[in-house]
C-alpha cells in the first residue's frame, strides 16, 4: 500500500486531511486547480499597502465553543483576537432616511474569533507542515476510475495541458460536492444516489460576494457604533467591522444583490453602490477608503456551478454522501458542505477532513 492518497482541492479541509495525513506517515499529494491555495479561504492586501494588514473576502471568523478549530490554532500557534462588538448597532430601514442606533440584545456577548493575518495564517500554517512538493497548483482531477484489479486511478491534468495517470489508495475529494460532479468524470458511473446527493448539496458562499472598504483607522467606533449594520435596501445586507486588532480599519459585508444582478451592473458599479451606502451609514468620512476589495463568488469557476446562483434554501441537504458498493474505502469527501453539525463553518470544513482522514487510517489497520 505505498500508493499516495490523492486529495483533489487545497482549501481548508484538503490541507488539513493532508496534515494528518502527514503525522501518520501516510504519504498524499494535493492536486488544486487553482493557482492558489486556500479554496474559499481568501485573505488579501490593499495593492501596494501591505502595512494595512490581510482582509478577508472569505470566512473571518469562528465561535469558541467549535474546538475542532480552536485546537487546530492552538497546534499550529496562531494568534487570535476577539470580532469586535462594541457600540451601537445601525438598522437602515429606507432608502431615504438615516438610519436609526439601537442596541441589539445580546450582540455584545456573541463572542467571534478572528486570526491574526486573516484565515489565509491558518492556511499558510497548514501548508508550511507538509513535505515540499505535496501541493501541486493548477493540476485540476478530470477522471477517477478503478482498474481491473480495482485500484483508484486518478486522471489529472496540468496548466501546459499535460495529463498524468496517478495510482492512488483512495481519494479525498476537498471540493464543493456540486464540482466534483460538473466536472470529475467516475468509471464505473457513481451510484445513482449518490449522485443525486452531492448534485442536490448547495455550495456554501456560492451565490455571494464580499466587499471590504479599508481606511486608515476604525473611525466609526469615535462615534459608539460597532460596525455592525442590518439593511433591507443594501446593497450590503449585513455589514461588520473588520479592522485588524490594531491600526487600520475596516468594514466588510454580505450583499442582499442577487447574483445575477451584480453580473449585470458589473464590479465598478458595484463598488460605487457600495461606497455609496457606507456613506450613508457613517458619514462623509466612510466615503475615502485606502482601497475597495472586492470577491464575487458566484463568478468563481472553482466555486460556484450555474446552480448555486440562489439563495440557499436546502441546508437539510448538508452532511456526509454515503459512498456505498465499489467505491467504498475508495472514496471520501471532505468539506464545510459534508460535515452535518457544522456546515458553512471553518469547523465544518476542518471536522469533514478529520472524518475522511479517520476512515483511511481505520482502513489501513484493516
């Protein structure tokens, strides 16, 4: 059994498996289509003002009583800080009026986390353990089959177009389940229902987009707000502070624009929109940011699939796919879309990884 476990995908999950994979002396190679890592864990720099710290356009944060992901952290020390809570809350009810301050029972005490460096350290972390060479960028996996004498043969292909057979003892798939459908092909064809399971499975931020408007400092808890705003105009629905625990500040938030229209009106005016709204909220002051960081979700290949551009509305169709017949112990699926406590969270993403790793070992000491 010297065969590499192959894990398609370098997000959370696909890293995290391969870390453990790791210290139990397995080997595995990490194939990623992207020519990055980190999946939809995305922490980025203002252009030319890396002094204003990494921001978000991911997940930002996690709860404490998720220990999957505190102990993780603790492993690989990283530094955390509390999401900052203090102030008022603004509710933007119309279009036309200001909104109004008001104290939201028990915001103060909905304790969330953060890293240090943006959830990209936790990435970073996780890839500075494994063996050089392990991650292997811009190889996307196209086909899986099981041979005659039924080993896992993977079937991947690189940027320069070059394909490379790879004899695996089993695959971990770290990658949205709906994707793994489009477009890795199965011989023999995957079970019926298993198929319609990982089609049916929403892809957690696919239909989103995220944007981060990064100033010189918090200028806004100067007046006893918290950042946190609700909207029923937007286009931003939610707005949070997302400053670094130290100098810069920053606020981010999630768009009540559906998909299809922030394709229509394009990033600029999106962005525009944007700006527009936080000075309406804050003030004049919110209306000269350092830099506007944008991530639209839905337009990501390595995402989002033409059935993910709604709303989620099935979050009864998370949890782990039942890989039963020929392709048990041959495959596993790993992701914040196949956890069934914890999906659409880090944790979620780290405790599938935890599951998929678990079932090899107990496979290797059978």
């Amino acid at each position: 059994m010297n065969n590499p476990v192959i894990i398609a995908g370098a997000g959370l999950s696909g890293l995290h498996a391969a870390f453990l994979l790791t210290k139990q002396g397995i080997d595995c190679r990490v194939l990623e289509s992207r020519d990055r890592i980190g999946g939809r864990a995305l922490s980025t720099e203002v252009p030319d003002s890396p002094e204003l710290g990494r921001f978000d356009l991911g997940p930002t944060w996690f709860w404490p009583g998720e220990h999957a992901i505190a102990s993780l952290v603790d492993e690989l020390k990283l530094e955390t800080f509390d999401q900052y809570n203090e102030g008022e809350v603004l509710l933007e009810r119309f279009q036309t009026q200001p909104p109004e301050r008001c104290i939201l029972q028990g915001y103060a005490e909905d304790r969330r986390m953060r890293l240090k460096g943006g959830v990209q350290s936790l990435i970073d972390a996780l890839a500075a353990t494994l063996p050089p060479g392990t991650i292997e960028l811009e190889t996307r996996v196209t086909e899986v089959r099981l041979n005659e004498t039924g080993n896992v043969i993977v079937e991947a292909v690189r940027a320069d177009g070059k394909t490379e057979s790879i004899q695996a003892r089993a695959v971990i798939l770290a990658m949205p389940p709906r994707l793994t459908a489009k477009y890795i092909a199965f011989s023999p064809s995957l079970p019926r229902d298993l198929l319609r399971d990982i089609e049916n499975k929403p892809t957690w931020m696919a239909e989103q987009a995220k944007a981060v408007a990064v100033y010189d400092r918090p200028f806004w808890r100067e007046t006893g707000v918290s950042g946190f705003v609700l909207s029923s105009v937007g286009p931003l629905q939610e707005i949070y502070d997302a400053s670094p625990e130290q100098g810069a500040g920053a606020l981010f938030g999630f768009f009540g624009t559906p998909a299809a229209a922030r394709e229509a009106l394009g990033e600029e005016k999106v962005k525009e929109l944007v700006l527009a709204q936080l000075v309406k909220v804050f003030g004049e002051e919110a209306g000269n940011p350092e830099a506007i960081l944008y991530k639209d979700w839905s337009a990501d290949a390595d995402t989002a699939s033409e059935e993910d551009l709604s709303p989620i509305k099935a979050y009864g169709t998370y949890g782990q796919p039942m890989v039963e017949g020929e392709w048990a112990q041959k495959l596993l699926f790993a992701g914040t879309e196949t956890d069934p406590q914890y999906s659409g969270h880090l944790e979620g993403a780290i405790r599938s990884a935890e599951s998929a790793v678990s079932r090899i070992l107990s496979m290797s000491r059978t």
